[in-house]
C-alpha cells in the first residue's frame, strides 16, 4: 500500500529544482545562424535543421538556435534585450577577442572598456543579440 511521504527524504526539496543548463536564442535563419556561431565557438553543430541547431558550449551546457517564426508557444522578444556573457582569463585575452570577433566581421556595440564588474567589450550576432566578453574585477 503507498503511503504518502514513505520513503521520502527530508532534502526532496532538490529532486524538484531543474538545473538551468540550455540557453534558446530566438533567430531568423537558424542554419545561417549556426554557419556563425560554428565559426564563433570554433565547434560545428551538433544538430542543424531549418527551424533548430544546437551546439554543446562547456561543461554540460547547450545552445540552442530556434527559428523565430516557428517556436511554440510563440514569442515576442527582441533581440538584445539580453546577453550571452563569455568570461576570459585576462585583459590581454578580452583585447585578443575583440581584435579575433572585430577581424570576423561580429558588430562591435561597445570597444573594450573598463567597468565595475570588469573589463569587457560587447558585440552582436547576426540576429542582434548582444555577446558580452569580459574578464571579472578583482575580487
């Protein structure tokens, strides 16, 4: 016979907490996006379709590429309204990245600069979502 809470462990509370480890970006053209991104990550895809592509980026962590107009439940989000944030391990790393992203032709929204949290430098994908590298303050 089942009995309520038979079993159960005190710490349950966690088996209910999914781990957020897939990040969606909504995008026109998702096999002209993944062209990109294959070219930003230096990793191919690992699944591309006209309305999806999906890439592994670290430790367990997905991107996802969804066509605009065929995601379900649809959506109305603009781009750039958030950020895809890539650490570095220094200043001289954020400058080479933005010299390396500038030569690949990503538009450049902000030039390396020095800001509380960091030092950093934004550029866009061709959709406009807005890519943040930057390497944290001292802490």
């Amino acid at each position: 016979m089942f009995e309520p809470g038979a079993g159960a462990r005190p710490d349950h509370q966690e088996d209910l907490v999914a781990t957020p480890n897939f990040v969606i970006l909504y995008v026109d053209n998702p096999i002209s996006s993944a062209a990109f991104y294959a070219r930003l990550l230096d990793r191919p895809a690992l699944e591309t379709s006209p309305t999806f592509a999906m890439f592994a980026l670290h430790e367990g962590v997905m991107l996802g590429l969804w066509s605009r107009h065929t995601v379900q439940p649809g959506a109305n989000a603009n781009a750039g309204a958030a950020e895809i944030g890539f650490t570095a391990d220094s200043k001289e790393a954020v400058d080479k990245l933005h010299t390396d992203w500038k030569a690949k032709g990503l538009p450049m929204l902000q030039p390396p600069t020095q800001m509380d949290f960091g030092f950093t430098f934004t550029a866009a994908d061709p959709d406009g979502h807005r890519l943040r590298v930057f390497v944290p303050a001292a802490a």
